[in-house]
C-alpha cells in the first residue's frame, strides 16, 4: 500500500454511505471506517494512488454537503500506517513532538510531512476518540529534526486553519512514554 485517502463528514448516516462508495469504486483496503467525536465519521482507505483518488474522488462526491475534510497522499510515509493502528515501540524517548489538529484527515497529512522533513520515529496517530473531534500525532528525534519535523507537519495544517497546537518538549521525562503509548 502506497497511498493512503480519507473523508470526513459531519454525519454518521452519510458516512456509512460515503465509507460504501469509496470501497465500490476501486480496489482499496479500508483502514478504519467508524464514527468520531462530535458526531463526524471518518472512512480511511489504502491502495495504489490511482485506486485511492478514484476512492476519494467517490467518497466526495457522495458527502455531497456532508463534507468536513478529505485527503489523499501518494507515496505515504511508511510509518503512518502503524502510528495509525498504534503498532509502534518506542523504547527510548529523545525530544518529544506533538501536533494538534481539528481535522483527522488534515493530521495525517501532518504526520506524513513531519516523518518526511527529519529523521523522527511516528509513535502515534490518535484520531478523533475522546478528543472532541480533534487529532493528534507524536513523534521522537533528535532536538533539531523533531522541531523540522513539526514546524513541517504543522505548516500543512496551519494552511487550511486548522492547527490547534504544536510542542516541541527537548528532554521529556521518561514517565511520558508509558502515557503515550
């Protein structure tokens, strides 16, 4: 799996129809399908770039007034898939980065560039449960390449509004790592 796409609608209702539309137009595999905080759904799919274009490209027009955000990203970091499912052992925490986003589909993109922009290991993707909606995404380096990996991540989500916050901590206490994963 190269690519992955989402959409995000405001209702659950729609959601279900959305998150149908986008499996019956290509050959994608679904990676998480289930409604979010504030009562918004989110449909995640993978597959070549093509397949998940088309998916989305299906999920959109389906949301039709529903929509609250959509992505697609080719080649995808290959981290973002286990941060997602929260498959990641981080046995030592360096600098700790943090991005917030209103937007699920907007923080995947984030998490995506910041693995992208430095030599950061991805430790999470929190989507939406228990967050009000909202997203978050974690990752460890280096001083230096944690701070270019979320002045990245938090550029892509700055543009469409929807940054909540960014935090570099440089020597976070070991305690840290057994709350965040």
């Amino acid at each position: 799996m190269k690519s992955i796409g989402g959409v995000e609608v405001s209702s659950i209702a729609k959601g279900l129809e959305v998150a149908d539309a986008m499996l019956k137009t290509s050959s994608v595999t679904l990676l998480l399908s289930r409604s979010i905080c504030s009562g918004k759904y989110i449909a995640l799919i993978a597959g070549d770039v093509g397949s998940v274009k088309a998916s989305v490209e299906a999920g959109i027009s389906k949301a039709a007034h529903s929509i609250v955000d959509s992505f697609v990203i080719p080649n995808i970091h290959p981290d973002v898939f286990p941060a997602i499912s929260q498959s990641i052992e981080v046995s030592k925490l360096e600098a700790l980065g943090i991005i917030e986003a209103f937007s699920i589909s907007a923080l995947i993109e984030a998490a995506d560039a910041a693995a992208k922009a430095a030599t950061v290991k991805l430790m999470e993707i929190r989507l939406a449960m228990a967050l009000g909606g909202k997203a978050f995404v974690t990752f460890t380096g280096s001083i230096a390449a944690t701070q270019i990996a979320a002045d990245a991540g938090a550029a892509i989500v700055g543009k469409r509004g929807l940054l909540v916050e960014k935090i570099v901590i440089a020597k976070p206490r070991e305690e840290l790592l057994r709350e965040l994963l």
